[in-house]
C-alpha cells in the first residue's frame, strides 16, 4: 500500500501584510486576471557588517572615511548568494510567474503574474481594499512559501502600495484647481475679485492691494518662476560658474518613473533661452525603459504625471551646475520599477550623488518592503555613494493618512531627506526672505463691491508643505543625537536633513513639451511652466554637492554624519530656517481660473520652523559655503 503523499513544509513570511490591509477596508477578493507585481527580498550574508561598514565609510575621524568599496567587492562580502537567489527564482517560474528583474546584488527579484497565480505562489488570498482614497490589492493573510525557500528569503512584497510611489512635485497654482468646500461662494452677491495679481521676476517687482492681512493691505505677488541664473547667484556658485567651475568631472544621476520622450530637446531649448551651456553626449545619459516596457501605468499616474518631474530634475541640476554630467535612470513602474534603476547605479558605481525626487505616501508600507530598500541604502553608503530623497510635499500627511507620519524613503537614517522652503530672490540676485515651506490658499471675492476672504486667515485650502517629522519605524541614529531636540525626536529617526526650495508660488520655471498621449507619448508644443516642491529642493542640493567634490577633491558620499557634525561644531554653516516675525503672505491670480488669492507661507500643518533644527527644513537651507564646509570636514 502506497502511503499519501505528505505537503511539503512550508513556513511563513512575516511583515508582508500592510497594515491597512484590514477586515474594515476589505473590499473583496481581487479579480483573478488582475496583471500584479511582486518582489523578493533576500536578506544580506552580513547585514551587521554591511551596516558597519557604511557606518565607517561616512563617519568623520574613522579610519574608513570617504573610502568606500568597489560594487564588486561589496557584492563579493555581503550580497545573497548565486545558489539562493537561482533556487528562488527557479520557484516562482515553476508556478507560471515572470521575473521581470534580478539585479547584479542579488537582493531581489522582481515578478509579475495574475492575482490568482500570485495567490497561489505565496499561499494566501489577494485582496482589494479601500485605502487612501484608492482600492489596492494586498494579501488578506500572511504569505507562506515553501520551508526551504522562506528559509532563504527576509521578505515580500505583493501590495500594491509600492505604486503609491509619486514624484514629489507641485505645479504653481494646480491646489487652486478645485476649492476647498468651505470655501464656496456662500452668497450670490459675492464674486470674483478684480485684484488680478501679476507675476514678478524677481521678489517685489510687483504688488497688488489685497483685504488687511496681518497688517498689511498691500503685499508682493507670487513669483512667476526663478530661472537658472537667479538660482545660482541665490545659492553662491555663480561667481565660480563665472570662472569655469561648474561641476565638471562629476555625475549627478537622477531616477524618476518611466522617461520623457522629449528630455533633450527641452533641456536644451531651456537652457538656450537663458544663455546656459546645452547639454551633449558627455554631460547627458539617459538609461531609460522602452515604452513597451512601462507597467502599471494607471496606478503610477501615466508617464505624463513623471515627465514633468524628469524635467524639473534635468533642468534644475543643470542649472546648478551647468558642467556636471547629469545620468538619468528611469524605472518601468513606479514600485520595483524604481528598485531596479538604484541597482543599475549601485551595481556599477555609475555616479557618487544620486538625486531622488520621489516618495511613499508616509511609511505605510510593510516592514519588509522597508528592509529591502534600507540594503540597497546600505550597499550605496559603503560603496561611499550620497542618496538625496525629497522629504514629500504633503506636509505630516495627516491629510492622507490616519497619523502625522514623515515619507519614506526620506524617512531612513541612510539617506539624505532634503526638506523644501518658500524663497525670494531679489533683483540683484540675493536672498530677500527664506522661511519653511507651507502654503495655505485664501480665495478673495468681492461681494457688493467689497473685497473679502472667505475663510478666516490664513485660509483652509492647503497648497502643499514639506514632508517631515519623526519616523514610525527608524530609531534616532547617533548622528541626530544632540542636535535634534528630543521633544521632535522621542528616540526616532527626524527628517529632514536640509532644505533647499520647493514652494511652487516662489518656484522654478521649466520648459516642456507634455505629453498629450500616454498611449504613443506624442507631446505637443514647447511651453514654460512653474513648479515646486521637495522634487526641486533635492536635484538643487545634489547639483550643488557636485560642486563641492570638484572643489575640495572629494567624495562625500552618505552626508548625514558629517552633515551634523559640522553643525556641532560650526551651526552657523547652515542657513538656520526660523519662521518670520510676522507672516509673509503673497497675492496669486489663477492662470486656469482667474481666481484671487492670499497665500500664507509658514503654515506646514503640524511641522514647525524653530531656532537650530526642526522638521521643515533640517540643520537649515543649503548653500556652497555650507556644503564646502562638510566637504572639507575631516
């Protein structure tokens, strides 16, 4: 008699269930056709030497300092092994997935396949449920995957919260599309103001007459977009752009969701308008997906909703530094998409600054999908690799989410969150007023002939802020110890680290040719378009930390350690952020609407400017000065 067959073992795989994915926002089971990606992660074979090694490499007075490890050898010492990563992938194909990418690490794989055969692979129920306004598909029980597979494995993603990922930019003016309900005319009297406010070049070329506010009935208007020349002179470097330094001989790599058909042909139309260097085969690379490889296109918000952030980031970092060779790498999605294009780089040590304008919706992810990005952050740091993340622009969140949470992956102590500020720039090029970037919108009408605001000051529409805050997962690394004020940190992580611009009523200006259909990418005519945002702050910081490796011959790599030692002993390096002693408010007329409006700057929901660091902008705003001094810092 034949004994039945016994199941193969099998075991779980904890932290891979999110945590919104609960009975309350169940919505049913997942359409079993349903295209779903997943990702492996397989743990390092010395994670506690990976971890002191990149320790080491950024740590002033450590012998190591600034002397990272070739990819290979990293690879060699800590990536998972050939064998483990061939058993892994060997399983999911013999389940009918496709793997989509292994990177040359080993510390993942990504696949994809349909919810019901996704199901199968993992032992568990794909679900979809309510969450952020959206529906997404995460398992509704914990995965388990065969013993000897689990065993090589430290966790998996298949929730689709990983295309939560968004490019962290603002268009000036896009909060003003839809008002806020409170703000509806409450009277059929009351109509649009004639206040039709212009924009300026330069911070107070022009005014407009607005109701009192904060002692004030006349005030500056919104900023019609700074252009490069102004950025360089406000952050310092355009006397050495004027003698031929301009970042040469350093790569600023950028990564971003799909790829802008047009990239080149903008960035040089742009920088031809402003008398700027084009860029050419030796200072532009693009290692960009084909079309026909872009996935979840819908969830990610098209290639459209990225072209302007690949834009923005081109643009901006060329303009800092006009000499530096600029690498983009794009993902084919906006989840493992993303993951693949830092491996590229990593894998290859193809730049030493990687600019990265892009978050999660706070840290609303599962702990392990956290753990496979924080290796890859790992590897970066001990290869002596500096990765730049925008800090978001939704402020605490709270408005997403249940809790004030900061974004990862700003939020990690491995990298560098770059936090945003509202600047003014006068005619002469300098600063005229820099505060923590958080606008909230007030609409002005007129009702009978008088003007007034309908909500009290300083209104309820909130027009985007800086990420930040204390994190929900990263303990307070020893770097923040001391300066970081333990009423902010309560033993966490805090981001950001620095702050450069991003508020899009003070923004940029850049020139696009959109795309008009994501289905063929055809774009239409050339236009200039003012943006903001965290996604502008990062590619100026990294612009500027070009600058600074062609100037003091160094790598700085992972800043952070050095970025707080040198506030311990020279806080006055950084431009100290603190919020004005009354508010400044500027006054918007609406391009799409014709609508009127005060905008108060400052107001970044629960984060606070205050004396030495806080939450909106970090050790304070960035400049050559101060970042040649952690260059030089030994």
């Amino acid at each position: 008699m034949v004994a039945p067959a016994q199941a193969a073992a099998s075991d779980p795989v904890p932290n891979s269930v999110p945590a919104w994915a609960s009975a309350p926002n169940d919505a049913g089971a997942a359409p079993a056709d349903t295209s779903v990606e997943g990702e492996v992660y397989l743990p390092l074979r010395n994670e506690a030497g990976a971890t002191a090694l990149a320790t080491a490499v950024s740590t002033p007075g450590s012998p190591q300092y600034r002397r990272g490890i070739a990819p290979n050898v990293w690879i060699d010492r800590f990536a998972p092994t050939r064998q483990d990563v061939s058993q892994v992938v060997s399983y999911l194909q013999s389940k009918g997935l496709t793997i989509t990418a292994v990177p040359a690490s080993r510390q993942y794989v990504v696949f994809r396949g349909p919810a019901s055969v996704v199901a199968t692979t993992i032992n568990a129920p794909l679900h979809t449920y309510r969450h952020n306004g959206k529906k997404l598909i995460a398992p509704a029980s914990t995965p388990t995957l065969p013993a000897d597979i689990a065993s090589k494995v430290s966790g998996l993603s298949v929730d689709q919260a990983r295309l939560e990922t968004r490019p962290d930019l603002i268009q000036q003016g896009s909060s003003t599309n839809a008002s806020a309900p409170s703000q509806s005319l409450s009277s059929g009297a009351a109509t649009s103001s004639g206040i039709n406010a212009q924009c300026s070049t330069y911070d107070g070329q022009h005014t407009a007459t607005v109701p009192a506010a904060y002692g004030q009935t006349v005030v500056h208007t919104f900023n019609c977009g700074y252009i490069p020349s102004q950025l360089r002179s406000a952050y310092g470097v355009d006397t050495l752009a004027a003698h031929g330094v301009q970042g040469q001989g350093q790569t600023v790599a950028i990564i971003d969701a799909y790829a802008s058909p047009t990239i080149l042909q903008d960035a040089n139309t742009y920088a031809a308008s402003h008398g700027d260097p084009q860029l050419t085969n030796a200072t532009f690379q693009q290692i960009a997906p084909a079309p026909s490889s872009f996935t979840d296109e819908a969830a990610c918000q098209y290639p459209s909703g990225w072209q302007g952030e690949e834009t923005l980031d081109v643009e901006s970092a060329h303009a800092i530094a006009p000499g530096a060779r600029i690498l983009y790498v794009g993902g084919t999605n906006c989840g493992g998409g993303l993951d693949v294009a830092m491996s590229k780089i990593l894998d290859n040590k193809l730049a030493t600054i990687v600019s990265n304008s892009y978050g999660d919706v706070g840290e609303d992810l599962p702990i392990s999908s956290i753990q496979g990005e924080v290796n890859l952050q790992l590897q970066a740091a001990g290869e002596g690799i500096g990765l730049y993340f925008s800090s978001g622009d939704s402020g605490d969140e709270s408005l997403n989410l249940a809790t004030p949470q900061p974004d990862f992956p700003a939020s990690s102590p491995w990298v560098t969150a770059v936090g945003g500020t509202s600047m003014g720039i006068g005619a002469d090029g300098h600063k005229t007023f820099e505060t923590g970037w958080g606008d909230v919108l007030d609409r002005i009408v007129s009702t009978n002939g008088v003007e007034s605001y309908t909500a009290p000051l300083p209104g309820n529409l909130f027009g985007g802020g800086a990420g930040g805050g204390a994190s929900t997962y990263f303990a307070e690394p020893s770097y923040q110890y001391g300066v970081v004020p333990s009423s902010l940190s309560k033993g966490k992580r805090v981001s950001p680290d620095l702050a450069a611009l991003a508020d899009p009523y003070t923004g940029f200006s850049i020139g696009i040719r959109p795309i008009v259909d994501d289905a063929t990418l055809a774009s239409g005519g050339y236009v200039t378009e003012t943006y903001g945002g965290t996604s502008l702050a990062s590619p100026i910081t990294a612009a500027l930390m070009a600058i600074v490796q062609q100037t003091t011959s160094t790598q700085i790599g992972f800043a952070n350690p050095t970025l707080y030692a040198v506030d311990r002993v020279a806080p006055y390096a950084f431009n100290d952020v603190t919020a004005p002693a009354s508010p400044i408010a500027l006054a918007y007329t609406s391009a799409y609407s014709g609508h009127d409006y005060l905008v108060t700057l400052n107001q970044d929901e629960s984060l606070k400017n205050a004396p030495g660091y806080d939450d909106i902008t970090g050790l304070g705003s960035v400049s050559f000065a101060a970042l040649t001094s952690v260059g030089r810092h030994r």
